[in-house]
C-alpha cells in the first residue's frame, strides 16, 4: 500500500471504523461502562487523526474523504443502538430524534449529489453550525451512555436529547440556506 495512503492519521481514522463493531457488541452485552470507553477512544481517535495529518503534512485525499465517513458511521451507528428497545437501556434515544438526525444527514448527501450533477463539482465545506451539531451529538451521545452506565434516568439526558433536537434542525436550515446560496451563484 501506498505510504501517502496508510498515514498515522489514517490508520487512526481505520481504527475509529473498527471500535465500531465493538461498541455495538459491548451495548448489546449491557456492558455499557465498557461501551462508553470504547466509544470515548473513538472520539480520541477523531481529535488525533487531525492533528497527526497536519503535524506531519500528510493530509490525503483518502483521508478527507474517509474521516467524515467514520464520524457519520460511528454516530449514526451510534444513535441506532441507543435507539434500541429491549437491550436493557435506562435512557433511549427517542427514535423520532434518530430518524431527524439520519434524515438530515441523507438530505445534505443527497442535495450535495444533485447540485455537484446538476451544476458541477463545488465544494462543501462543513459549516460551524455543523461542527456544532457534530460536537452535539457527540456530548450526548455521552450522556446517554453515562446514565446507562449509572443506571439511573437523568434530566441531563433529557437536556441531551432536546439540545440535540434543535441543533439538528438549526444546522439543517443552515446547509439548507448555503447550498441555496451555492446555487444561486
């Protein structure tokens, strides 16, 4: 393999793809606490990959197109699992809020596919409502987890849920608002 395709940054990002069968086997065996820390060490691995590709120059083209893959599939994955009746979780992610969020997520593929057909390749730079939402999902993500760990229902689970909720919403109006002005240029 090529050693400008198997950087450390990612090789960092392969291994945040493969935790990912791991959290799910560990949530499924009500082995929440070591879920979370599992899930933590792939959120370690997203902040490292970054640096590592900028502190030694070895941003790829693989990796820009690989690391928002293994971001989106941890934590569509992610939210489906927490989603799941009958596993023996405390605190569900509502299914409504799981369905907005993959929904949203497919929209903003989907349009960026049909703009880039319809009028040509134009870049689509992650917006900071968007990183937002992204550090959102996350954080609650966490929460939820946590109170599973603890096995008790939190009213910081439900803060996670609805702060969750709205950002989904805000950040899709936003990509909804930038591809219009994309369009209309």
């Amino acid at each position: 393999m090529n050693a400008h395709v198997f950087t450390i940054a990612n090789q960092l990002t392969l291994l945040r793809m493969l935790l990912i069968p791991a959290f799910v086997i560990l949530t499924l065996y009500g082995e929440f606490g070591w879920a979370l820390a599992v899930f933590v060490m792939a959120g370690v691995t997203d902040l490292l990959d970054g640096v590592a590709a900028r502190a030694a120059g070895q941003q790829s083209q693989l990796g820009a197109w690989l690391d928002p893959a293994a971001d989106k599939l941890l934590l569509v994955t992610t939210f489906i699992v927490l989603t799941l009746p009958n596993i023996g979780l405390v605190n569900r992610i509502p299914l409504w809020l799981t369905i907005l969020i993959i929904s949203r997520d497919v929209g903003i593929v989907l349009t960026a596919a049909i703009v880039t057909l319809a009028i040509g390749p134009r870049s689509f730079k992650p917006s900071p409502l968007g990183k937002a939402a992204t550090a959102i999902f996350i954080v609650a993500c966490v929460v939820v987890m946590l109170f599973n760990y603890l096995g008790y229902q939190s009213r910081w689970v439900d803060a996670a849920i609805w702060t969750t909720a709205a950002i989904t919403v805000a950040s899709g109006v936003d990509y909804v608002w930038r591809i219009a002005k994309i369009i209309n240029r």
